[in-house]
C-alpha cells in the first residue's frame, strides 16, 4: 500500500479497507488531493482540525472484469424495499479479509437499482443500516471517495 502506512502484504484491496476499518474506529500523510490515504486523513482531522467525518466511502471493483461491485439489500423495516449501491463504508474486517461494510446512499437519489456508480446520487451519502459480507480477495481495485458523515452528524 502507499505511502507508507502500517498494513502490508496480502492483497492491497483488504489492506486499504482495514486501514479504513481503524480510522473509521478512531475517529497521515497527504498523497494525492482525492485517494483512499487522504480520505483516511481527512476522516482523522490530520489535514484540517476536528473534520467531523466518521466514512470513507469507497467502490470495489470485482477481479473478473474489474466491474465495479454493487450490492443488494433491504432494512428489515422495509423488507419488500431492496435497494443496490456502489458505495459502502467498512464496519469491521477480521484476519482472513472478510468484511462487513455497509451500504451508503443517498436519500434523495430516486434510482433504487443504478447501473453505473455516476448513476447513483452521492451529494448525501448515509449509512443505510444494510449491511454485506465480503470476501476482500474477491476485489482487484478500490476507489475511495472524500470523507464524510455517514450519519449526518455537522461538521464541527
């Protein structure tokens, strides 16, 4: 992984969503104005003071074919509701490289099953409480987004 940071070896996908995985539960090193490392920083409050942000979203993208990954699901409310993103926030990822990341969309997009990640509305991303398993060696590339407040908490 770039930039020195303190997760190696394995696959580079399961290291970047365990980097994310720990600032996430936290809440360095400034690489590129928009790359998954200064998403982490910004979610930290290393690059402004108290960001206020509690996610890093980001998109996976499976190895067969490099498509981007889009998961299904429905809250338990709303169970006849299924709904599909390209964007998740990580809740937890064990030793084997499995993860739970949740799905984040945004309230206000219309699109309840969007066929491209530009389809899908991102200005208001919240988490949605609907959440997958995965397995992170499935995945060949991750695209971070900005940090942001997934549970839309104000910046302070």
């Amino acid at each position: 992984m770039g930039c020195g940071k303190k997760h190696h070896g394995g696959s580079c996908v399961c290291n970047v969503v365990r980097e994310i995985a720990d600032a996430q539960e936290d809440v360095f090193e400034y690489c590129c104005d928009t790359s998954c490392e200064q998403s982490i920083s910004d979610l930290l409050g290393e690059t402004e003071m108290s960001s206020g942000y509690d996610t890093v979203p980001f998109i996976l993208y499976c190895k067969d074919g490099c498509t981007p990954f889009k998961g299904y699901g429905a809250h338990p409310r709303h169970i006849g509701d299924v709904k599909a993103s390209f964007y998740f926030r990580v809740k937890k990822v064990d030793e084997d490289c499995c993860a739970i990341i949740e799905m984040l969309r945004d309230p206000h997009c219309e699109a309840k099953d969007p066929k491209t990640p530009t389809e899908q509305g991102t200005k208001h991303l919240r988490a949605t409480g609907i959440c997958l398993t995965v397995d992170l060696g499935c995945f060949c590339h991750i695209t971070c987004l900005p940090a942001i407040s997934a549970y839309g908490h104000t910046k302070k």
